[in-house]
C-alpha cells in the first residue's frame, strides 16, 4: 500500500501481515499507535516513532527514524510474546 501525501500519522493501529507499507513522505506513529506485525515499512522522508513499533518475525524499516523518549521498538519474538493482546 503507498501513500503519496504528507502529514501521515497512526494512532492506531498498522498491522504488516507480510506486505509493504510505502509512505512517500513522512509517517509518525503518535503515542497510542502500534505498528506491528512482520514485512517493510517504508517512509522516504523518515518515521517518527512515538508509540510502540512491534515486529513479530522478519522486518524492515527502511528510511530514518527518529524513536522519542516515549516510543518503543522492539522484537515480539526475542521477549517471548507470541501474540499481544492489544485492546
């Protein structure tokens, strides 16, 4: 999936079921948002992590990115989550 615009945010949430998300331009992942998941995100002009970014098998990011002191990245898989229950 691409999108072309600017201003791209997520405050909920972006599952990667093995495809690619392409944003052209910026994307920002504001506090309550959750990517997660297994495949590529892609944001050419950078992704601003501010909530939680959630990898469950093999990822990619690809283009910066700036993770804030609130956000986190990490790896289901390596802390032993099979599954998150996310409400």
């Amino acid at each position: 999936m691409r999108f072309a615009g600017a201003g791209n945010t997520n405050s909920g949430q972006v599952t990667l079921a093995g495809g690619q998300v392409n944003f052209l331009l910026d994307f920002t992942n504001n506090a309550s948002g959750l990517v997660i998941g297994n495949g590529t995100l892609r944001a050419d002009g950078g992704t601003t992590n501010n909530g939680v970014m959630a990898f469950t098998a093999t990822a990619n990011v690809i283009g910066d990115v700036t993770n804030a002191t609130s956000g986190l990245i990490t790896d289901l898989l390596q802390i032993g989550v099979s599954r998150p229950n996310v409400e």
